[in-house]
C-alpha cells in the first residue's frame, strides 16, 4: 500500500468533480479525481445527454407526422430502437471519452477506485483509501482539502422493486431498445415526464401517477399546464390524487394496482403497461465514503450540509452537486465545482449566485429563471407582471409551434426583473438571456429597449418585458406606462 500526497482530492467524476479537478489543475493546484464508475457520472452517461439525444431524435418522428399543414407529407416514419441506442450511446462515449483526457491535459491525476476516509483528519491533513476496481493494491491519499461530489440515485419505492426489465429507473429507460406499446410514469415531476413523452412520441400509450394535485408541481402551474394539455392530446392519461400500491405480472405484462382519491371516496384501479417507469426523486449517494469516520453532518434527508463556500462543518471538506441538495441540476454542480477548486486555490469566493436556470424538456419545452409571482409576493414585492403568447410570434408561427408564453415577473416599484418563465418552442435556450438579465440585476426596460433580431423567438422575451411596462407593440396592454 502506497501513500500518495496531493493538495486536493476530489470524489466523483461527474458534472461537479470533473470540472472541479479541470479548475484546479489550472489554477495549478496538485489534485487528483477519483470515480470508481464512468467518467461523467449521471448526466453524461444515464442523465442529461442519452435523454436529450433520444428526446431529439423522437421530436423529429413527431414533427414528421405533423407536418402535413405545412404542405408536407411523409410515409409513416420507421423507427430502428437499436440503432437510435447505438447512436445515443456513440454520443455519450463522445463525451465521457474526453473528461479523463480534459483532466489529465489541464494537470490534475485521475483514478478510477473507490475512495473512503480512514479517520479523522491530523494535524489539518485527511487519509483516504483508494480501492481501485482492477484489482491494483490499495493506496492511501494524503490531502488537505477533499471534495465530496458523488451524486445521487433514483429513489425506490414500496413495492416496486427496479428490475430494470418490467420496472424501471430512468436509467433502465434511456436503455430500452423497443417501444413499448404502453408505459405508466409513476411520478409527475420533469425527469419523468420527459421520459414519458419520448416514448409517447413513438407511439406508446402514456399514463402518467402523480399523488398531488397537478403535474410539475413544483413549478408555476401556468408551466405545468401546457405539458399536461399536451400528453393529453396525445392520447395519454394523467391521474392526479392518485397512489400506485403495487403490481402483478401477468402474461408478459404489469398490472399496477392504483387507488385514485375523488370527491366521493377512493377508487381502486387496475392498470395495464409493457413497462413501468419509477420516476420520483432521487437521493444523495454518501454511503461507503466513511464521512462519519471525519465527522461530517448530514440533513434530515441525507444530502451533506454545506456553506456559502460550499464547505462542509468539517475544515478542509468540501460538497458539490447533487449531494449537497437542491437543485438537482449538472450546471449548478458545474458551478460549484469551479468554485471549491478557486476556493481551494486561495481566492476569495462565496457562492452567491441569484439564480439557478432550470430546463425541463418536456412537449413543450419549459424554462424558469429567478422567482414566480407568487414567491415574489411572499417576499413582499408589489408585483408588475408581463406575458407574450408565442401564439402572436412571426417566428413560432413559421415554425408550426405556436404553444406557450414567456412570462417576466418585476417589481412594480422599482420595475428590477425578478424572475422570467418560459413555456414554448427553444425554451431552454432562450432562458439564459433571462438568467443573465436577473444575474446583473437588469431592469425590464433593460430587456425592453435592447434591440432583439426580427424575426426570432427571442422577440418573445422583449415583447413579455415591453407588456410589464405597458409597452407591448404586438400585443395588448394591460396596464399603462
């Protein structure tokens, strides 16, 4: 067993530990990264980039059969599962390929092992085993700083053990190669529900469980409610109030008991599906690391708690991403990532960021940045409100996709943007103007009076921000200037 010395050591190689090693071998700190998986962790491999591929690749199916009112007509679109996961994976080893050799390149090692605390730190200086996965001899890294970014799971539920066959997480659904020919989504929240619709999209039958009273509940119902339409239109169901109990197999099926709560009492039901996707919240990844050994404290939930440095109560360690709580999101990992690694490298930094973007790319897309009218008003702004429909856009209405909105949210006061929603075509890509405007603590006329290219949909942002103001020129104003 060897000893190893490093400055800093970083636990997982994901969307917050890649990019953390990335920054501190610039800033020219000795560090390694340890994985004891892939590199890339969830996003690049089971996560975000395999669902947008899919998500891309089936929303062209769907907007090939759809496209007869533009004057276009196409055979019925063959799909090849097999090959679309032969693709979708050529891309995710793309990626995943080249995080160890951008570590590598930018100075910083790179193990492939598992990594747990030996005990408390000394005299300022932590031990961690290394086990590596080949088999090698294990090593211990001295250190003085450590960065816990392991990422999360998908939670299971009572009685719907993942088999990743008839049950499945997330991850066992970006693997199947068939369509099924119907799929139940317990679980209303975004990951979910962009599952659902990829394979909606291809023809399969979509039944959406959600205990609570709406889809996406987390977010403005006004976002959530375009989604929902849709699925619907699609030929899907959506059951709110309701609790899935359990199921049965039965010739080559699942049968899921569900119990629906209404006005006149609680109805059982049976519910047929090729596959079923469990779909409702993940947990943080902490077992195994020994951070009981070095004292480190967990919420109620398990996550580790963390400060505005993105330190732990224990001097020295470090969280970052989906272990340390909400959002769950690869950016905001991304950025606390490169934080810790300037923190760790002497600078002055806090995290101390306005806004989280979130995406959920979902039929249609939606994308929020900073606060909704109604934590606006809780936390005591007088609110100014402006919404632009997509449906009153030159540009969505040349690209058949005249859904949604963006709404900007302001202070009537002082008129300081305070949040902006989008639901509609290209959402996630026009939400980062948004971000950007609430990050520098931009005003609506701010927005308003910068000239926007004609004709886009980023027009639509301008337009919301003018119609806060009573300024609007292609829709009607609701209030004065």
């Amino acid at each position: 067993m060897a000893t190893i010395t490093k400055t800093a050591l970083v636990i997982g190689a994901g969307t917050g530990g890649y990019p953390c090693a990335i920054r501190l071998g610039q800033l020219g700190v000795d560090a390694m990264l340890v994985e004891k998986a892939n590199a890339g962790g969830v996003c690049l491999n089971v996560g975000c980039i395999p669902s947008k591929a899919l998500i891309s690749a089936t929303k062209l199916v769907h907007k090939a059969q759809h496209a007869k009112s533009m004057g276009i007509t196409f055979a019925a679109p063959a799909v090849d599962m097999k090959q679309m996961q032969v693709w979708k994976s050529g891309i995710v080893k793309k990626l995943t390929g080249g995080v160890q050799t951008l570590v590598k390149a930018n100075g910083s090692d790179y193990r492939q092992a598992t990594a747990e605390f030996v005990g408390p730190p000394t005299g300022g200086v932590f031990r961690v085993r290394l086990t590596y996965t080949d088999g090698r001899p294990e090593d211990i890294v001295e250190t003085k700083h450590v960065v816990v970014a392991t990422g999360s799971l998908p939670i299971e539920i009572p009685g719907f053990k993942i088999d990743q066959k008839r049950i499945v997480d997330s991850t066992g659904a970006l693997e199947l190669d068939f369509i099924p020919k119907e799929m139940i989504v317990i679980g209303g929240g975004y990951i979910g529900l962009e599952l659902g619709q990829t394979f909606q999209r291809l023809g399969t039958k979509l039944t959406v469980i959600e205990g609570l009273d709406r889809i996406l509940a987390t977010m403005d119902k006004d976002l959530g409610d375009p989604v929902a339409k849709q699925i619907k239109a699609d030929g899907g169901e959506i059951l709110t109030g309701t609790k899935a109990i359990g199921w049965r197999e039965q010739d080559g099926r699942a049968f899921v008991k569900v119990e629906i709560a209404g006005a006149s009492g609680t109805e059982t039901r049976e519910i047929p599906a090729d596959v079923v996707l469990v779909s409702v919240g993940r947990r943080p990844i902490t077992a195994g690391l020994g951070l009981d050994k070095v004292g480190v404290k967990l919420d109620a939930k398990g996550f580790v708690v963390v400060d505005e440095r993105m330190q732990t109560n224990v001097p020295g360690v470090f969280g970052a991403g989906d272990v340390v709580g909400q959002p769950m999101l690869a950016h905001k990992a991304s950025h606390e990532g490169e934080l810790i690694a300037e923190i760790i490298a002497g600078k002055k930094r806090i995290n101390d960021v306005r806004t989280i973007p979130a995406v959920v790319f979902t039929e249609p897309e939606i994308a929020s940045a900073g606060m909704s009218r109604t934590e606006a008003e809780a936390k005591g702004h007088k609110v100014s409100e402006g919404k632009f429909p997509f449906s009153a856009s030159g540009r969505a209405m040349a690209l058949d996709e005249t859904k949604g909105f963006v709404k900007v949210i302001a202070d009537a006061a002082d008129e300081r943007i305070l949040g902006v929603h989008i639901v509609g075509p290209e959402a996630s890509n026009l939400i980062s103007e948004a971000a950007l405007a609430i990050e520098m603590g931009a005003y609506v006329p701010d927005v308003a009076l910068t000239i926007h290219p004609h004709p886009t949909l980023g027009e639509a942002v301008m337009e919301a921000a003018k119609h806060a103001i009573g300024e609007a020129i292609h829709i009607a104003n609701t209030r004065k200037h």
